[in-house]
C-alpha cells in the first residue's frame, strides 16, 4: 500500500513538472506565433517558485483551507491517474467517476477559499466557473458513457487497453462525432481562449484569483498545472488509446496540448450565457446522436 | 422493546405526556420528546439488527404487522431522522405559535410511520399514511403559513386517493387486503392499472415531477428544524411506496427492445429524469436557502425514481442507499441552516453573510453534508451516486444519463450558492455582536450526522451488506462486496482507498503550506476594489442573483407546471360552481330531483 | 554557550541563501501591476508585443495588486490617484517594487506647479527605479527593467524594506500632501 | 441651411420676446448666445426645455475678479435641430448664491456640485451641491477662482526636488564603461539578441 501511495505521488509529481514544462514550451510556440521571442522553457517554474518565496497575505482560516484543500484533491485525483498501462498507483481502481468527483473536491475547495476572501468579483469568477462547468461537462460525459458502455470497464487503463487490443483502433476514429465533443469540452475544462469567461482578467480581475498572491497562489498554479496534466491525460487514454510506454504517452500528450493552445490562441471570448447555450446546442446533440449510433444502432467503424 | 405494536402506543402515549408536561415545564416535555425518539429509534435498530421483532398484536384491533428487511431499513433511517430532529425541538419551541402541540405532533408522526413501515394490510397502512397525513400536515402551519399546509393536504389528499384506489384494485384482484398476497397474485389489465396508482401515490409524496408543487412550499415555509424532518423522514415515505410498486408489482407492458427495460419502467425513469432537470433548474434560483434544499430534495428524489425503476440489482442497491445517504445528508443541511435561522430569523441567503466566523462548526457541517448531497466523495452520496451511474450506463440510457448527469453537475452549483453566500463572504455588520455558535445539543445533532456522512462515504460496506439482505428478500441477487471494495458492472470501486488517497493528497498539501513563509493577515474589507475606498459590507457581498447569466436562459419557462395547476384548480372550481348552480338551488325540491336522477344513474346497471 | 551562537549565525547564513535563491526567482519573473495615470502608459504596449517582447525576461501583467511584483507608476499622479496608488501598493505582497515613469514621477514634469499634482514620488512611496524622458521611449522602458534587475541581484532594489522601517515619514508626507489617505466618498457607501 | 438659421430666427424671437437681453450673440447657425439677469435664468430655462431643448450640455462658471462677478454659463441643446444655446449670467463673486435649477434638468446635479468645488458657488436646492466630489478633503479657497496661486500652493503642499546648479558627472573614466555597456544591452534589447 505504502508503494503505491508513493508511486501515486510520483505520478502526481511527475505530472505536475512534465506539464509545468510543457506550459512554458507552449508559452514559447505561442510567442513564436506572434512574432515574439518568447520566455526560457523553464519560466513556469521560475513563476511557481518565485510565488511560494513570497510573503502574501491571509483573509481567515478558510482561505487557508480551502487552498490546503483544493491542492490535496487535485494531487489525491493524479495519484489514481494512469500514465501507462504499467505506471499506475492503484490498479484496478483508476475508475473514471473517480476523477471527475474527486476534482470537484478540489475545485469546491478553491471556490470555497476564493469566496472565503471577501471579494465579490471572486464569487462572480466562481459563478462563472461552475456555469461554465454545467454547460461542458454533459457533453463530455455522454460521450464517455458511450466509451465505457463500448469498452465494458469504466476503469480509464481498462478503456486505453480496450483501444490498443481492438488492433489500436482508438475511440477518435471510432467515434468521429463524440471526439469532436470532447475536443470542445476539453477547451471549456482547461479554461482556453473561446470559454475563458471565468478567469476574464479585464473584466473581474481574473475571478477567482483575485485575492491571492504569495503562496496560495504558488499552490493554486501547481493545483492548476496537475489539473491540466489530469484532464490531458484523461483525454489521451479515452480517445487516442492510452500509451503503451511513456514516450508515446509524452508525444501524445504533447499534441494534444499544443494543439488546443494554438487553436484557443485565435479566438476570443464568449460571454458566460454563450457558453451554456453553446454547449447544449451543437456538442451536446452530437454526443446524444453519437451515443444513439454507437449504443442502439451499433455502427462503430 | 421488541413489540411493534407496544412501541407505537408507548410512543403515543408519551406524546401525550409530552402534551401534558408542556403546560408545567416546557423543558421537561422536550427532553422527553429526546428520550422517546432516541427509544424508539435505539429499539428499531436493535432489533432490526438482530432480527428479533415481535410483530404480533393483541390490544389493537384490526391491525396486524409483519417485519421484513426493507421496512426495517426505511424504519432506521427515520426513527434516526425523528431522533436528531429532536434534539433541535427545546431551542424552537418558543418561536412556534401553538408551541404546546408540537411535541404531541412529532411523537405521533413517528408513531404512525412505524404503522406505514410495519403494517401487513393495506387498510391498515392506509388509516396510518392518512394518520401521518393528517398529523404532519399541523406541524407546518406552526411557524404561520397556512397556504403551505392546505397545498401539502392537497397533493397529499391526491396519493392517498392514488393508494386507496390501487388497494382496492388489489382487493377486486385477489381477495385480499393483505400485503404480501395480494401483490404475489396481481396480473392482467389490472396490473398497469395498479402499477400507476402506486407510483403516482408514491410520486405524491416523494414530492416527484409533476407533483412536487408542494414540496418546496412546505419544506420552505414549514418551522426550520421540522423540514429536516420532512426531508429526511416523511418524504422518504414515498421512496417506500415507489419501491413497492416498482419492485413488487411485476414488469408489465412491452418491453424496450434497445434498453431490455419496459416501457411502464422506462417512463418512470424519464419523469424520475425530469425530476432531477426541474429540481435542479429551481433550486439554482432559490434565495431562500430552505427552499433551495427543498428542490434539491426533489432533484434527489428524481434519483431515487430512476434507480428503483431500472429494477437490478446494482440500481436498487444505489437506489436505497441513496435514501439513506440523502436523508443524512438533508437533515444535517436543513438542520445547519436552522441553527443560522433560529438567530437571524431569516434563511433568505441575500439578507446573510459571513456566519463562518462566528458558527465554524456549523459551516463544516453544511459543507460536510453538501460534499455528500454533491455526490463528491469521500462522502455517502458519491457510493449511492456511483451506483446509480454504473446501472444508467449499462443499459445505455442516454436521455436519462442526460438528467442524471446534468442534476450531478448542477448540484454542484446550487449546494455552493449557499456556502457562498450564507456562510462564505463578508461578515455583514447586522450579525457581527450578536451572532454566536449554535448550543451543544444542536451541535450534537450536526456532529453526528457529518459523522455519519463520512462514515458512510468511507467504509459503507456493513450498510451495503444489510441493504443486500433487502435486495435478496426482494429476489434479485445480491452485489458482490469485499470487505473494502463494492463491485459494479463495469468497475470497482473502493471508498476507502479514495479516502486515503485525499487524506494523503491533502497532507502533502499541508506540509507545503506550513513549510513556506507565513502569511500576513488582512481583515476581510481590505480586499482588492480597484484602489476605491470601501467600507460597507454590503457593497461587497455577492448574494443576489447568484446565477444571473444561467438563469436568465429559462426564466421564461419555470411557472409551466405551477400555471397547469393553477388552471386545473381554477377549472374545478368552476365546475363545482356549475353544480351548485344546477343542484344546490333555493328549491329543495329541485336538489332533491338531481339527487334522485344521479342514484338511478348510478344504480342502472345493478337494478337491471 | 558556544552552539548556540554558532547556530544562530548559521541560520542567518541559510537565511541569506534562500534569500538569494528567491532572489534569482523574483528577478526572473516581474509580474507587472500597470497603475496607468499617465501618458507613459502608452509605452507599454510595445514593450509587451512582439517589438520589445517583455516575456522573455519573464514579464507579464497581473490583473491584482496581491499578484503582482512590481507597481508601475506610468505618470503624474493627482493627489485623487495617488491616495488609491498609496491603498494599492500597501496591498501587493512583499517584495515588492515600484518603478516610476517618466519626469512627472520624478519631479512633476509639466504640471510642477499645479495645484492637483504632487511632484516627488518617491515622497509618499520607496521608488526603486526611475526611468526619465516625457515620455520616455521604449528602450528606456526596458533598459528601467534591466536595471531593476540588476539592482535586485546587488540587493539594492529594498524599498519595500525602507518603507517599513522610514514608515513615519512616508506617513507624514503622506498626510501633510492628502490630509487623510483613506477617504469616505458618497459612490462606494 | 435656411432652416438652421430659421431656426435661430425662431429662439432669437422667442428670446427677445419674453426676456429683457443684456446682449444677445448669434455664433455661427449651431450656437447663439444671451447674457440675462440673474433671476431669468431658471424661467428661460424652463422656456427652452419646453421648447424642445430638452438637454443640459454644460453647466460652468467664469470668474471675473476685476468685476467683483462669477459669470454662470449653461449650455442646452435641441436634439431635432441641433441648436446650442448659452446663457450667461453674473453674479456677486463675494457671496456667490445661485438657485438650483434641478428641478428643470436633474441632470445638473453634478455640474453644480463641481461648480461649488470649483469656484465656490452656493446653490441651494441642490440637496447635496457642498459635498466632496472630485477634490477630496480641499483645504484652500476654490481652485478656479483668478486670485488662487497655484504655483504658491503647490510650492507650500508639495515636496519639490531641488535641481542640482551643476550637472557635470564627477568621474568620467568611471562611468565610460556602464555607459558603453548600458548601450549595448539598448542595442540588444531593440534587435532581441540577433546582431
């Protein structure tokens, strides 16, 4: 138990420094986008570092809380989190509902810290947040029950195993309308550029993140790098059929992410109520389409 | 006390007591109304545990009672519901209007419920749901709004028509109106007759779509501890008759070639489905933090329809014991936000703020209890929750999945809404002096239900164990469970190991706080206003209209079923005016006339 | 006896190392709260897109004083701007840093003799670096970052250090040029 | 054209019609201008509001300290014709007492109220024309009346930093290299590294 405890915080640590790289890369490829130079591939962990080494300031008890909070179920959702078939804390119990209830923990937890500071505009950020939450994640989990009633396991490296014994015929090409979808609610769930309303640092300073500096912010930037490394991975093991060793997983990964930075980088913003009725309009009659082809009628190339 | 029958007289007669010592010592009556609701409920769990009921009955007459596994479990869960809502009575008594009978009333609901839950004939049941009906229905006016009580006897009135009519199909059916045997025999053209009666008495008081009308009405304007109990008691009732109609009462009809499920069942489900959409839609909008819960009662209700309809055994098993987990997690929300009313005689969230500096245990427990309600482990509601997805999934119900899920993500949104802005936010100068920790029986209460709320989202296996001896007394099969792991269609899940992973999580998190530079504290006006000078809370405090953007999406459409009903009153007091002009005139001879005409209608086919 | 003293210098001296080691960290990541009262601000914007590219010595604005490093002062201050930049640079956490733009920071530039505008920054709160010029152009801009930089590496950016220990005499000047820092106004009650 | 200055026509009777004008002043075929007593202004306002000016663009004063007079100057507006008319009024500059004309434009609410800031006007019926707006905590006569310095109150209030006689940089051979290097690190900084 104790190995797999550690090996779980192995994954979460390697996870958050991985994806802490490839932040900083993809600060570079998107500054070569327009023209800049662009920051040193390591700036996001200067930017970490230089937050936990400052003195910030404290509204209370819960804000502290909720921080502590918002960081242990984040690192306790990555510890479950299979990086391939064999680097894994827990197998067996890697259970999809798992990650998406135990992130909630933590996002109940910063949004409990960032309403515990006082700050209006913080409430309206995390308003925003949890209707920009409402509005993507149906979608996407109607797409993945269509992939865990296909695969038979809801367990995320039973269904990446699931692609690579089917000859790797992974669910993007077999579910053509469903990748789409979750293509779209990954943007909305990583907070890139067309459903960004809840950060908006022009219009409520950005949101939730308006009281913190020093640590809790240092700690809320690593919680927000392991979730972009959870939800990423997420992704790579339901639609492009997991990885067989960890460099495919690195590639793999590495496409995904750069891909939607690029494609969040030409976009502007929606407003919070044009993200709901964005997402229950298009995404959400493809996934229930998708699902009635692939689970009533049963074409799946 | 292993009599049935004794412990519902003993529990009467102490409410009479109760009733009596009210008027010498109001303190005495509430703590024996305490004594009483722990006896019972100390009595049902141990004998129920045991299995050593006694069911026969020798001084009532007429009534008889038999004990099986489920109305042992739905027992527990209520008598525990009485028995924490009573700790809460000695501090309300005073705001009540008729504060003498409110003991009298709560004892003899508990009585009464017990008869519903053991009872093995139908009549019997019936005279005790009325019984139940008819004595819960004056503790809602107690705090002033009758409106609310007259709408609760309405839909009430409406399920206990729905029952009587569906017993006395059985009756016609097989002879009898004894409970076991008179389900074991139903068949043919009655049964789908039956089943929608028992469903719709079911739905009645479950509060479900469409009638849930009452619902947020009573539990918003009921006095504050007792809609705990009407949420995590008496609406339970109808969870009880649901599972009867939909366990007991054979599949009928066709059935759903794609889902393997019938029809009769597939359209439970969907109404349980909009259940959960409407729920969820109302309770984003709700101000008043009560009415808030109620809806999301009603929503957790839609969860219990569309578990009992799928009819395995993984489906049920979520089913119940969402029943139990929502019940803990209800009652201890309603009972948290009580103890912030009982001092600002308010629960409408945009008059409040800040209460966690001066009520923090208060606060854990309604984040304890919407963690759970939120369906978030390591709380109750995510086993019951994980349960009920893994049966949705295998069947591959994509329109219910839709409101399964979509009532899991928006619970999120209005469990928050409160914290928000209830307890969270800036400490509004009006409750800053005054305001101070709830007393220690109430906190009692609270303590133990966040207890039990995480117990049960951590090691829920001995409870999973005894809802499996419900499900085989049912004749399904039982789910398989190790000591540690509960084992579903597509996966295993093991409560404890996430637990430990969270704890471990959270640690680590700890250790980086605590080992970095100390932070400055700031009081919670000097926070970042754009430079401006701010110095009223108020100002700086978002509570109203939490969910503007989303709400300004339906508005539109929220009064469609309200306005159905208004109109179907509105039509049926016409036609009872078209009556009373046409019958009930000044000439008696003419009423006479009518009423002759009518019996001979009546009578036609008889006489000839 | 001996231990004691030998521990306590010991913890300064590892004290001083981290110090140094969050050092390299802050210099290399100067978040930037742009208080834009003046005409300077205009100078921003080429500094941050692609022309000067701010980002690659790690530069980048913040849309809150708690997040922020450095406070940008980019121009005059009336005495209405300067009580919120006095709020708004008590509130940023420490080590914090403040760069003033332009002569009207230095020493009231065109408006020396108004009766709105105050004169010497550095008066009501620690300046670290000027940059001169009315407005001065871009490579000054960031020749002032530069040199933030390089005093922060010589521990000569303290500031913020100087504003707690001379605190009673910022607040006198503070006081004696607004009268009161923090004001009621009808708008925000 | 013609109907623009029929138009102004149309004021300048109505003017000269109801009002005794000190002086009247047609601008150009957009503006015209009257000089009125003091106690006509709010009756020629309520006039022009009914006649279709139904906005108040402005609302200021001029001091004139040789005069011993504030000159009060309000600007409405017609919408359908695009007419600007300026009525102009003087008062005593010693105890400058003007009435509120809100009860025409409510909207006039905050010019008066910077006008009492600014030049020490007094309007009663305005129920808040002496409360704070734009200087806080003012400690002086108005800022805008002629006889204020400035110059003076800014030497009395603000520190100045006292420039040096003598600017010539004490060692040359000293600073030559952080010169030289400082304007390379420039060159670099404009081309981002690349020669």
């Amino acid at each position: 138990m104790i190995i797999s405890l550690l090996i779980g915080l192995g994954v979460a640590l390697g996870g958050f420094t991985f994806q802490t790289a490839l932040g900083g890369v993809n600060r570079k490829i998107v500054a070569r986008l327009q023209k800049r130079v662009g920051p040193r591939w390591y700036q996001e962990f200067i930017d970490i570092f230089k937050l936990l080494s400052k003195r910030s300031v404290s509204h209370g008890w819960i804000f502290d809380f909720g921080v502590i909070m918002a960081l242990g179920g984040i690192i306790g959702t990555a510890m479950f989190m299979p990086v391939t078939s064999n680097i894994l804390a827990f197998p067996s119990f890697d259970n999809f509902f798992i990650f998406v209830y135990l992130l909630a923990v933590g996002m109940l937890g910063m949004a409990m810290s960032a309403s515990g500071s006082g700050n209006p505009l913080a409430s309206i950020g995390v308003m925003r947040a949890l209707t920009t939450m409402v509005a993507y994640e149906i979608p996407f989990m109607i797409v993945v029950l269509t992939i865990i009633k296909l695969a038979g396991t809801s367990s995320v490296s039973g269904i990446a195993e699931f692609q690579q014994m089917a000859g790797n015929n992974w669910f993007m090409i077999a579910l053509p309308l469903g990748f789409v979808v979750a293509v779209l609610s990954l943007m909305g769930m990583l907070g890139k550029k067309p459903f960004e309303t809840y950060i908006a640092p022009a219009e409520i300073a950005s949101g939730p993140m308006v009281e913190y500096g020093g640590k809790q912010l240092g700690m809320l930037f690593i919680m927000h790098e392991i979730t972009v490394f959870i939800e990423v991975s997420l992704f790579v093991h339901l639609f492009l059929g997991g990885a067989e060793n960890i460099w495919m997983f690195a590639i793999k990964y590495f496409l995904v992410y750069a891909g939607l930075n690029l494609v969040s980088n030409v976009n502007g913003r929606f407003k919070i109520d044009q993200v709901v009725v964005f997402f229950y309009k298009w995404p959400l009659a493809m996934a229930v389409v998708q699902a009635i082809i692939a689970i009533y009628l049963g074409w799946v190339i | 006390m292993a009599n049935i029958e004794l412990l519902i007289l003993i529990t009467l007669s102490l409410g009479l007591l109760s009733y009596v010592l009210y008027h010498f010592s109001p303190r005495l009556s509430s703590a024996l109304t305490i004594l009483g609701s722990f006896f019972v409920f100390g009595s049902v769990l141990y004998h129920g545990y045991i299995g050593s009921f006694d069911v026969s009955s020798t001084l009532l007459p007429y009534v008889s009672f038999s004990s099986s596994a489920l109305s042992i479990f739905f027992a527990v869960i209520i008598t525990f519901t009485y028995a924490m809502v009573s700790l809460f009575n000695p501090y309300f008594l005073k705001t009540h209007k008729a504060g003498n009978v409110h003991n009298l009333l709560f004892l003899s609901t508990l009585a009464f419920v017990l008869g519903v839950l053991f009872t093995n004939h139908f009549m019997t049941m019936f005279f005790f749901f009325e019984a139940v009906v008819w004595t819960s229905l004056f503790m809602i006016p107690l705090k002033g709004s009758k409106s609310a009580a007259i709408m609760y006897y309405r839909f009430s009135a409406f399920g206990s028509f729905a029952l009587l009519g569906a017993i006395f199909l059985l009756k016609a059916n097989s002879g009898t109106f004894l409970i076991t045997e008179s389900l074991a025999v139903v068949d043919g053209a009655h049964q789908l007759v039956i089943f929608i009666l028992l469903v719709v008495a079911g739905m009645a008081k479950l509060g479900a779509f469409p009638f849930h009308i009452w619902l947020p009405e009573v539990l918003g304007k009921a006095p504050d501890h007792t809609s705990a109990l009407f949420s995590g008691g008496l609406e339970k009732l109808g969870a009880f008759i649901i599972v009867f109609a939909l366990v007991r009462v054979a599949p009928v009809g066709a059935t759903f070639a794609a889902i393997d499920l019938a029809w009769s069942r597939y359209a439970v489900a969907i109404l349980g489905a909009l259940t959960i959409v409407f729920g969820t839609l109302m309770a984003i909008r709700q101000d008043d933090a009560k009415k808030l819960l109620a809806y999301s009662s009603m929503s957790n209700g839609g969860y219990m329809l569309v578990a009992f309809s799928l009819m395995n055994s993984i489906s049920v098993m979520g089913g119940l014991y969402h029943v139990l987990a929502h019940a803990l997690a209800s009652v201890a929300a309603f009972l948290a936000i009580a103890a912030v009313a009982r001092q600002t005689n308010t629960t409408k969230m945009s008059e409040l703020g800040g209460m966690i500096h001066k009520m923090p245990i208060t606060y854990m427990v309604y984040l304890i209890a919407i963690i759970s309600m939120a369906g978030i482990p390591p709380m109750g509601g995510f086993i019951s929750k994980w349960l009920i997805f893994q049966a949705v999934i295998n069947k591959g119900l994509i329109f219910v999945a839709v409101a399964v899920f979509f009532g899991s993500v928006g619970s999120f949104l209005y469990v928050f809404r409160p914290l928000a802005a209830l307890f969270l936010g800036q400490e509004l100068p009006q409750y800053k002096k005054t305001l101070k920790e709830a007393p220690s029986l109430m906190l009692l209460a609270m303590l133990i239900l966040s207890v039990l709320n995480i117990f049960t989202g951590v090691f829920p296996t001995p409870i999973l164990k005894v809802i499996n001896t419900v499900i085989v007394e049912m004749g399904m099969n039982e789910v398989v469970l190790t000591t540690f792991t509960i084992e579903g269609f597509n996966g295993l899940l093991h409560p404890g190991l996430i637990a430990l992973v969270f704890m471990v999580g959270v640690f680590v998190a700890f250790v980086i706080f605590i080992s970095l530079k100390k932070s400055k504290k700031v009081g919670l006006m000097d926070t970042y206003t754009a430079g401006n000078f701010i110095y009223t809370e108020e100002l700086m405090h978002y509570s109203v209209d939490f969910y503007a953007p989303l709400e300004r999406l339906y508005e539109k459409y929220i009064d469609i079923a309200r306005n159905v009903y208004r109109s179907l009153d509105h039509k049926i007091k016409e036609f009872a005016r078209l009556i009373k002009y046409f019958i009930f005139t000044y000439k008696p001879e003419i009423t006479a006339f009518w009423v002759v005409l009518i019996l001979i209608l009546f009578l036609w086919g008889d006489i000839a | 006896m001996n231990s004691t003293r030998f521990t306590e210098r010991n913890k300064e001296e590892i004290d001083r190392k981290w110090w140094e080691i969050g050092d390299y960290f802050r210099r290399n990541s100067l978040w930037m709260l742009m208080y834009c009262t003046g005409c300077c601000a205009i100078e921003l914007p080429p500094a941050m897109t692609s022309v000067y590219d701010m980002e690659r010595l790690g530069m980048g604005p913040m849309a809150t004083p708690r997040q922020a490093d450095v406070l940008l002062v980019t121009g005059y201050l009336s005495l209405k701007t300067l009580r919120r930049l006095i709020y708004t640079y008590e509130q940023m956490s420490e080590p914090k840093y403040v760069v003033g733009f332009g002569s009207c920071t230095i020493n009231g530039g065109i408006y020396h003799d108004s009766h709105a505008v105050i004169n010497r920054l550095d008066q009501y709160i620690p300046v670290d670096v000027y940059v001169a010029g009315c407005m001065p152009n871009t490579e000054s801009v960031m020749n002032g970052f530069v040199d933030l930089m390089d005093l922060m590496k010589s521990k000569k950016a303290d500031g913020w250090k100087r504003y707690h220990t001379n605190y009673e005499w910022y607040r006198e000047n503070q006081i004696a040029a607004l009268g009161e820092v923090k004001v009621h106004d009808e708008f925000h009650e | 054209m013609t109907n623009s200055m029929s138009n102004v026509g149309r004021i300048n009777t109505l003017m000269g019609k109801n009002f005794s004008l000190i002086d009247a002043k047609i601008i150009d075929q957009y503006q015209v201008s009257y000089v009125l007593k003091k106690d006509d202004i709010h009756r020629a306002l309520s006039v022009l509001k009914s006649n279709g000016f139904r906005q108040l663009s402005y609302l200021s004063c001029v001091d004139w300290p040789n005069d011993h007079e504030i000159e009060m100057v309000y600007i409405v507006m017609n919408w359908d014709e695009a007419l600007h008319i300026q009525l102009h009024a003087r008062i005593d500059r010693d105890n400058p007492v003007m009435d509120s004309i809100l009860p025409i434009y409510p909207g006039a609410k905050y010019y008066e109220r910077e006008a009492h800031e600014f030049f020490g006007v007094a309007f009663p019926g305005n129920p808040d024309y002496d409360k704070q707006l734009i200087l806080e905590g003012w400690d002086d006569i108005p800022p805008m009346r002629k006889d204020f310095d400035p110059r003076a109150y800014s030497d009395k209030k603000f520190t100045k930093r006292d420039p040096k006689e003598n600017f010539e940089v004490t060692d040359k051979t000293s600073k030559r290299p952080r010169q030289e290097r400082r304007e390379e690190r420039a060159n670099n900084l404009r081309t981002g590294g690349k020669k």
